[in-house]
C-alpha cells in the first residue's frame, strides 16, 4: 500500500509562487510506486484545494480555474484518520492522508504558523517543528540563538517598526555602532524581499523604509567585505546530521537579489512583484559554481559551523544554509538558515550522488521518525484538578449563569 502524501504549499506569503514551483519540482519526483501524491495548495487568501490539476504549473497562470474545477477542502482529523473534506454542504471525505509535506516559503507558512497547525490537528509532517520553524524565519530571534552558541556573524542590530517611528533617532544611534557599508532586511521575509544595501545613512534611512513594508522588525548588519556566498545544505535532525556538497552563488549584484535566485538566466521579468512561474525554474535556476572554490580548511569550517547552527536551532528535515566568506580574511560568517529551501536544494545532494527521489524519500523518512519520538513523550496528565476546583465552589459563579 502506498504512502499518502499530502503535498501542502502556497500561502499568503510574498513568495507563494516560488512554493508553487518548488511543490512541482518535488511531486514530479517522488516515487509513485511508493508514495500517493495528494497536492494541497493553498491560495493567498488562505483557502485550501486539492485535485490532479494541481500538479500541472500551466494551472497557475490562470487562478480562476482552481477555484472552478480544484475541491475547496479543509484537513482535520475524523475516525482515527486525517483527511480532505470538502467545504461544500455535503462536506464528502476527498482523501485520507498518513502525512504532510509542507514545500513552502516565507511568513505565514514557512515560519511555524503551518506547523503549528499540522500539530495541532495530528498529523504526521516533514520538517522542522514549531519552535525551530519560528526561529528559521525571524532572523533576529536565529541570530540571537546562534550568537548564545557562539557561531560567527557579522555585527548587527534590530529593531521594531514603531520604535523607528517614534524616535529614529534612538535607533538611528544604535545603528551607528556599526561599520558602512550596511545591509537592511526584514526580520522575517526570504528570497531577498525588501534587502538594501547602504553605503551612506541616506541610503540607510530609504532601506528602512523598503524593509518596513513588509516587517514589524528590520535587522541591520555589516556587510562582509572581500565577499563570497557559499551555501551547503543540512539534512537530519537533533540526532543525526549529514551535509551537502558546497555552493558557490555567483551574482554580479552586491547580494543575490530575487531575480539572481528565480529568474536565473534573464528572460524572465517581474510583474506586479511576482515571479513568472513559467520562465522559472526555482533556486536549481541560479549562477552557480558546484563545488565551491574553497580549500578543505574553509571548507571543513563551513560544514562545522552547518551542522552546529542545524542544532542550536533544533532543526529537522532538509535546511539550506547560507555563508558569507571574507576571502582576504579567510573568515567564514553565518548569514541564514532556509528551513525549507528553494526547490529544497536538490541540486546540493545531487552533487553527493543523492537524487530528488532519494532526497525526498530520505526526508519522508525522518518526518516519521521525529513524529514517533513526539507521540512517545508525555504531554498531558490525567488530573483531578477541575474536580477540585469545582468542589472548592469555584465553579459557584458559573452555576448560576449556567442555569
């Protein structure tokens, strides 16, 4: 019998479309003999479908189509299984699932609030749970955890939207303990959205108010000077862990910006802010030297500090995580952790002679095991004390509106 597989991706989240793409990628690669792929995708404004459409990325050029022809659906738990039912009055059970496979990027899905969810209702997932997605994706919470753990980053602060508005020039202060040129991004968007880089405190105050647009806090740090961008990706879980080959990303941009990451090779342009889903090919898209050009000491510092910063944050599943090298330094600086990475860094294990399929799987295999050790813990007590409570007449009060 094979596995059912609920696929979940989309979101309200600034980078719904490159979910989109990466949920592709990775259900045209599971194993069909093994697994039985249910897509769910959910649209911007939070509604749940389901259906084989859904597989087909021609389908997203036109949304109308989805919510004609795909099931509006909603997961939940019902007789000892977790299932689609439909929204409509006859509420049919449309599939049963054994576990879900979250592919999504950004705030609001990949940030805990999905997880959260799929905890809640029961059902087995693949990924990193609550507490380890929430930090994945608030880079002022995951610098703040790494920093307690001692792994190297560049100098930066933080601060909240309304404390800029109240008193910029308290932050502004703050900010100026630190070295230009500076890079501002929102705390908790991926994908480069809303990133500048400022080289005078003009261009600082316009990357305050880029970033703010789209975050309540802003993060500000020094840029690495003599830079280059090196990603490996993490697969495993607080127990285990194993790394990827290095990535060099070459950009002749100061960061990779948005277009470097999705676009790939030019043709394909924004519009409206979003990425054409067409011309795209997700992260696998992106100017890359693979292997990175670095020597076995860099590079044994760069899977050391991986594998640290994957477990101080108590990550699960497949992250990819990203560095910013000083060559004339020789110093090796943590920028990010991806906790569920564009086009789930296939490419990375490819080079390790570890194929989409087989990184699938491997994943879907480690979403069971860390599901088996959170059932085995204890969560609640069988306890007496609402009896109690109500035998010291503290339900007194609530009799006398009950009757």
């Amino acid at each position: 019998m094979r596995i059912k597989v609920g696929v979940i991706f989309g979101g309200e989240s600034v980078e719904h479309e490159v979910s989109i793409i990466s949920a592709i990628q990775a259900m045209n690669k599971l194993d069909q003999e093994k697994y039985e792929v249910i897509p769910i995708y959910i649209t911007k404004d939070r509604e749940w479908y389901t259906g084989d459409m859904l597989r087909d990325i021609e389908v997203y050029q036109d949304l109308s189509l989805i919510k004609k022809y795909a099931v509006n659906v909603v997961l939940y738990y019902k007789n000892s299984s977790y299932v689609l039912q439909k929204k409509s009055f006859l509420k049919t059970i449309v599939k049963e699932l054994d576990i879900a496979f979250p592919i999504v990027h950004g705030t609001n899905v990949e940030d805990g609030v999905l997880q959260g969810y799929l905890q809640t209702v029961g059902i087995p997932y693949v990924g990193s749970n609550v507490y380890a997605s929430v930090a994945g994706q608030d880079k002022t919470i995951m610098k703040d955890i790494w920093a307690s753990a001692g792994i190297p980053m560049t100098a930066y602060t933080w601060f909240y939207d309304v404390d800029y508005k109240r008193d910029s020039d308290e932050v502004l202060k703050k900010i100026s303990n630190l070295k230009y040129p500076l890079i501002v991004k929102p705390a908790t968007t991926g994908s480069s959205v809303g990133i500048s880089i400022c080289e005078n405190e003009e261009m600082l105050l316009e990357g305050i108010d880029e970033a703010i647009q789209y975050d309540s806090k802003i993060v500000v740090e020094e840029v690495v000077k003599n830079l280059k961008e090196v990603n490996i990706a993490v697969m495993g879980n607080y127990e285990h862990q194993k790394v990827s080959e290095i990535e060099e990303v070459l950009s002749t941009n100061k960061f990779l910006t948005y277009e470097d990451k999705y676009i790939g090779d030019g043709k394909g342009k924004l519009k409206n802010g979003k990425v054409p889903i067409k011309s795209s090919k997700g992260m696998a898209s992106t100017n890359r030297k693979l292997p990175a050009d670095l020597d076995d000491k860099l590079r044994k510092e760069v899977e050391r500090i991986a594998v640290s910063a994957f477990k101080a944050l108590g990550s699960s599943g497949n992250a990819r995580i990203d560095f910013l090298i000083d060559e004339k330094a020789k110093k090796v600086y943590i920028n990010e952790i991806n906790s569920i990475p564009g086009s789930l860094a296939f490419y990375l294990w490819d080079a390790k002679d570890i194929n989409f399929s087989q990184l699938l799987d491997d994943m879907i295999n480690i979403g069971i095991k860390d599901y088996k050790k959170r059932i085995s813990k204890t969560h609640s007590f069988e306890s007496n004390i609402l009896k109690g409570f109500a035998e010291n007449k503290g339900l007194k009060g609530v009799k006398g509106k009950l009757r």
